[in-house]
C-alpha cells in the first residue's frame, strides 16, 4: 500500500505543526539516558522536513524548545541547545539544497549567545529559498506570544497608532510572531499525550488535531502521510452543517 500516493495533492495542508514529542521515553526504552533520544529526534526533523516539501507543504512549524522547558535538569538544557547549534550548522547545506527558508519564533534572544548566533545565520543564509518554510518554535510559548502582542497594540494604542476600538482578528494577528504564515491546519503530536503544552494556542483555533502514540525518534515520512491521509478524510465545517459544505 503506497501512502504517498493515496495523498490528494489538491487538498494538501498549507502549514503543518509538529509537536515533537517522546524523545526521552524513546531513550529509556533502549537503556539510555534522555538526549540519546534527543539525537535521535534529528533523522525524524529531516524525514518530516524533506517529506513536506516533496509533497509542496507550505509551511512546516516544529515545536522545539518551549519555554516550560528551561525547568528541565541543566544538563539536559545545555545538551539540547548543544545539539541545537549543532544540528544547524550540519543541515543547512541540506536546507539550501531543498531550497527551505528557515525562520523561528519563541524569544530566540535569550537562547544561549551561539545558538542564536547560528541560529541567525542559517536565517539568514536561507532567506531566498522559496520551495517550503520552517519555522523552529525556540523558547517558545503560546501565553507568552499572545502578552507579547497584546503589550504591543497597548503600547500601540497609547501612542495613538492604533484605535482601541479597530482591535479585530487581523490587527491583533500582526502582532504575533507568525504574521507572516498561514494558520496550521494539521497539527500533530507524537508520543500519545493528547495536550497541547502551550503551543500555538491562538493559530490552532480551527486546525485539525492529530495525536499518534508513536515516539518523536520514530517518526518518518510514511506517519507524516498518514497524518495528512487522515487530515484529507475529515469534514472541515468551521462551524456550518455537513448539508451547507456540499
Ligand atoms: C520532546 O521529547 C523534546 C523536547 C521537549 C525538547 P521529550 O524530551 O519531552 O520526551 P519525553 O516526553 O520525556 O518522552
Ligand atoms: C512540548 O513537549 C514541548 C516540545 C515538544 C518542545 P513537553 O514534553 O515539554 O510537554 P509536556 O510537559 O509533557 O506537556
Ligand atoms: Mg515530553
């Protein structure tokens, strides 16, 4: 059964959300400690990546460091934002090859100096590329985006840039630091937690949720086609009846 080929390309998600989850049960069930399955979760962000483009996803948001996560062991931290830097620095030649533009959100500013510093630099770099955007959630919360944009149109409106009164869904969606991209309409979670942990809470409001038990190192393309398969065989009615969409 080929799942690629069972895709509607006419009906593919634009954007697609990734909250990667499981690298570290991942690892306890092979006998090791959690970054081992943190290394891990880097061949599934390029078999998901590469698989996205292929198929002419738009965008691709991966969840990859929340800002909940700071609260993780300090060895665990600094591991990851080690393997961050490093993981850049190996796929952009990759990113440039697949002609992919990387972007991130989250407050990137208080990543550790090189992680941002490399970080930067692969935007950067890859600022032309045209085929697919991936967006890197970095220290990144919902609550802390929506304070964010809010700070910013109150301190908008008390210089009477903006009027109180305009404040509507597209005014207050150009102070969120995905201005720039669709909202997601597949979101996917691995690892069988059926929560969202802060992610995208404001983008998701009509995206079609997708858990799977699989874990994060695990993931390849055949689960992202899976994914988009199930997405393709929903009813999206933003609210009508079934009667009115036909
Ligand atoms: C996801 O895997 C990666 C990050 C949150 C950085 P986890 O590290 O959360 O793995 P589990 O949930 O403990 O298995
Ligand atoms: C969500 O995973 C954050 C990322 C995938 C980066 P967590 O593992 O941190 O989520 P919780 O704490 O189980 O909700
Ligand atoms: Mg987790």
């Amino acid at each position: 059964m080929d799942l690629k080929a069972q895709i509607n390309l006419e009906k593919l998600p634009q954007h697609i959300a990734v909250i990667m989850d499981g690298n570290g049960r991942w690892a306890k069930q092979h006998g090791k400690i959690r970054i081992f399955g943190h290394r891990n979760g880097v061949k599934a962000v390029r078999e998901t990546t590469e698989a996205a483009a292929e198929l002419g996803v738009k965008y691709l948001t991966l969840y990859a460091f929340s800002t909940e996560n700071w609260a993780r062991p300090a060895s665990e931290v600094n591991a990851l934002m080690t393997l961050l830097v490093g993981t850049i620095r190996k796929e952009l030649k990759t990113l440039m090859d697949n002609n992919i533009r990387l972007k991130a959100i989250g407050d990137i500013s208080k990543l550790p100096s090189k992680c941002f510093k490399e970080l930067n630099e692969a935007i950067e770099i890859t600022k032309n590329n045209q085929r697919m955007t991936l967006v890197l959630a970095l220290n990144y919360s919902a609550r802390w985006e929506i304070l964010e944009a809010a700070k910013t149109l109150a301190a908008k409106a008390k210089d009477g840039e903006v009027d109180p009164e305009k404040i509507d869904v597209d005014v207050f969606e150009s102070a969120l630091s995905t201005k720039d991209y669709p909202d997601p309409e597949l979101l996917i979670r691995t690892s069988g937690e059926t929560r969202i942990s802060n992610f995208l809470l404001w983008q998701i409001a009509y995206a079609e949720l997708y858990f799977t038990p699989l874990l994060w190192p695990d993931f390849r393309k055949e689960h992202l086609y899976k994914a988009i398969i199930d997405f393709q065989n929903r009813e999206r009615r933003f609210g009508k009846t079934s009667e009115q969409l036909t």
